[in-house]
C-alpha cells in the first residue's frame, strides 16, 4: 500500500472538507450535478445526507457526464457553489471556461482522470492528482465519504454507501480492496457497519427463493442456468433443499455443494479462471438488524445500478438516504433489470458472431437491438463471467438516436498494464469525430455522430496500437 500517496489523499481531503464546510456554516445554495450510476448515486447521496442535516439549500440533478454545450448553459444558473460529483475531471475545459470564466465557485469530487487548472475559485479531490488510479484505489463515493466525515463523524455510519460505490465501479478484487477503498473497508468492518465472509455471489442471497437467484443471476451470468427456469430448479431439486428457501438459509455446505452443481452445468467456462473467480469469493454484508438497504453489498449496488438504467437515479437517492417507499420500489426495479440484462446477454452469446476481432480490440455494433444503456454493463458482464475473452479491449455501439451512436468500451486492468487506456483513447477518437467520451482506463464511453462509425473504429485502432508500442 502507497502510503505517501494515501496520505496526500487524506491531507487533500482535509483542505477540501475544510472549504466545504465554509459554503455549509454560510448556509451557501449548492448545485450537485452527479453522475447516474451506482457510484454516482452512492457519493451524491452521502453528500446530500450531510447538507440535508445541517440544512443546507441544494438542488441535485444525475446525468450522464455534462456535454460542452450543457456546461454553457449549467453556468446562467445562480448558485453560490457548483459540486460536480462523480463527474468534472475529463470536462474541465468547459468547467473552466464558462464556469470559472463567469465566476462560479466549483468544487470537483471525481475518479476519473483529468487535468485540473490553478485557479482561486476551483477546489477538486482527484485520486490521480495524488498518485493514485480512480479506477481501482478509490471511488467517487470513497472520495465524497472522505471528505463529509471530516466535516461530522456522525456521519460514520455512511461508510457503507462509499463501499457500495466501490463495488458498483468493480473495485472489488480478487484479493480485496486496494489503496483507499481498502482503508474504507478496514475501517466499516473495524466500526462493525459491515463484515465480509465467503461464498456464492449470488443476489438475493437473503430473501429470494434460490430458484430465482440462479434464474436472475447476471452478475455473474450462468450459461445454461440464467434465464432457464426448469434448468433453475432442477439444479434446487439436485441439492436437495426447498424450491422456497434462500441462499442464506441453506447453509455452508449445500453453497458448496451449489457451487459444484453450477460447475457441472455451465459447460467449458467452468475452467476459466475468471468465472470461478465471479461466482466465488468474498461477499460483503452489512452488519445490524436493520441495514439501510439490501443486507449484501453488490446486491445493493445491483439494485441502484438498476435504478440508474431505468433512469430513476432519484429512486436509488431516496432508498440509501433511508425511504423504505423508494426502497421497495428500487427492489422491484433491481428484478427487472435482472430480467432484461439475462435476455440482453443471452442476446450477446447468441450473436457471438457479430463481434470483429482487430489486431487490437474486439467490436460490436449491435445497433437498436441492444438498448443504449445497457451495452456498457453487458460487455462488464460478459467479460467477468468468461463470455467474451479478456485478451483484447472490447467495444460496444448502439444507436442512441437517429443521428448518434453510444459507444462503450472495457478492458482488464491486466490490458492496462500492457499500455492499453480505453478512457484516454476514446477521448481522443470522440473529439475527432465530432463527440464528446471519456473515462477510465479499464472503462469508458463516448457520444459521436452516426455517420462517423468506421471513422470511430480505425480512430480506436490506431489509438490502441499506439499506446501498446509506447506501453511495452
């Protein structure tokens, strides 16, 4: 663990909570513009929950990150302070010129690489601007949660939505957490709000029956058990145990003999190792008799994550800051979502032969049949649960619209190390093309006009040949 580069972390933190908490004493109007994912919805509702108590005046909007154009305009806006949550570091550009240009005051809470400008009226915690990787060390629910419980530890107890935002970016790895995400982690178990025990990573794992957790599992998805109800239950009736139980209640032994069962019918990707690692491993639950949402951690991810792709970022909000209305609606949404990610997936391994292979990456264009919102999450899926190999970058695009392609890209953070940094790469593309992308070097999107696809494509090409000659 870099603790030089944690400590900067942490002393960056103070100056920031620092700032914060003048605009708070002041009672100053704050606009939060977060991004709609899980991680996005975790950090904005930590930092809701702490000016909501102190009674501070804001106003929150989720979206995806701002174009140029909706930064223009975000800045006729009258705010005393713009937060830009899970969002800001790859639009700094037009953050600077028509946000700090005007005179806002902008304070940047984000993962996301970026270069950040030296100016009076910009405050920003960025874990790349201190020697760490936002796509694994920290996220930006991590870096929101760092800086609220500085400013009033009796926010502790919302240490549990920074782990939340963690494992809804795939910052859980296979030997834990790393960096910040593992201080964050030592520290919920220390305070008692979590603990981490191992076996199936199932969703549902407390309340639905067995035969629908194997039915709905997508994360990982099981070939020839996820979405095949008579294939769910014959694999219940082989181990023996009620059609009604859950996984919880059939105890170590029959998760074992479960674990073996799932082995013996998913056919060869059962011998990958990634698989085994997806369906197998340390699972994180919160603590308590009356958890703040579902008891085991990527469930609760799932579960806003869905919100986010049903576009109702607002119910995700309102369950982790305590409503059991949006709760039980959010729940209901997470099985929805289960339902049209297995069909969505089942889609991709029945078109296997739609993807181009490239000397440096492998594409789709999947045009309407796959929903914009949903190509990201499958390819991170698909790649997790062996389904589509991890040897190259894997690019994804749909039709947004008419006139617009939605383009998603992922990679392991074992292609990072061979140079690779979809994130950069599609930045770059994108504004050659005329749109607008950017994120992680394990995971980005972009925005570009329809009539530029194969533009997009030889642009990518070339971009990741380019970083993998100046990686190795």
């Amino acid at each position: 663990m870099p603790r030089a580069e944690i400590k900067m972390f942490q002393s960056k933190a103070i100056e920031v909570a620092a700032f914060l908490r003048k605009h708070i004493e002041k009672k100053s109007r704050i606009r939060i513009l977060s991004h709609l994912d899980t991680d996005g919805i975790s950090a904005a509702s930590i930092l809701i929950k702490c000016l909501h108590a102190h009674k501070v005046p804001f106003h929150a909007k989720f979206s995806r990150p701002l174009k140029t154009d909706e930064i223009m305009k975000l800045s006729q806006e009258n705010y005393d302070l713009f937060v830009f949550v899970d969002q800001g570091s790859s639009q700094m550009a037009a953050i600077h010129k028509y946000m700090l240009g005007r005179g806002h005051s902008v304070l940047v809470l984000d993962h996301h690489p970026g270069n950040f400008p030296e100016h009076e009226n910009l405050v920003y915690l960025n874990p790349h601007s201190c020697g760490l990787n936002g796509a694994k060390d920290v996220s930006a629910a991590g870096i929101v949660y760092s800086v609220v419980e500085l400013i009033d530890k009796s926010f502790r107890s919302l240490l549990t939505l920074a782990i939340v935002g963690a494992i809804g970016d795939r910052q859980d790895f296979l030997l834990g957490f790393t960096n910040i995400n593992e201080v964050l982690a030592k520290r919920a178990m220390d305070l008692g709000l979590i603990r981490a025990t191992e076996g199936l990573k199932l969703i549902g794992r407390e309340f639905t029956p067995l035969v629908e957790s194997l039915r709905l599992s997508i994360r990982p998805f099981l070939p020839n058990i996820s979405g095949d109800l008579e294939a769910c239950r014959s694999i219940v009736n082989a181990l023996g145990v009620s059609s009604n139980g859950s996984l919880e209640e059939i105890g170590q032994e029959k998760e074992r003999k479960l674990r073996e069962i799932i082995f013996s019918r998913v056919g060869g990707i059962a011998a990958k190792e990634e698989f085994c690692h997806s369906i197998w491993g340390t699972i994180y639950l919160q603590s308590g008799e009356r958890p703040s949402g579902p008891r085991e951690l990527r469930e609760y991810s799932t579960m806003l994550e869905a919100c986010s792709k049903f576009n109702k970022p607002e119910i995700g909000l309102a369950a982790a800051v305590g409503d059991m209305h949006a709760l039980n609606e959010a729940i209901t949404m997470l099985r929805n979502y289960q339902e049209k990610m297995v069909s969505v997936i089942r889609w991709l391994i029945e078109h296997m032969e739609y993807f181009k292979v490239t000397p440096y990456m492998r594409y789709i264009y999947a045009g309407d049949a796959v929903e914009t919102t949903m190509m990201g999450e499958a390819l991170s899926l698909s790649i997790e649960s062996g389904l589509v190999p991890r040897d190259l970058p894997v690019v994804g695009i749909t039709q947004s619209s008419s006139n617009e392609l939605k383009v998603s890209a992922r990679a392991t953070h074992e292609l990072t190390l061979q140079g690779f940094d979809v994130g950069r790469a599609l930045a770059t593309v994108a504004s050659s093309c005329g749109g607008e992308g950017g994120g992680h070097d394990v995971s980005a999107s972009a925005f570009i006009p329809s009539d530029r696809l194969q533009d997009l494509i030889n642009g990518l090409e070339l971009a990741f040949r380019e970083q993998v000659k100046r990686g190795t």
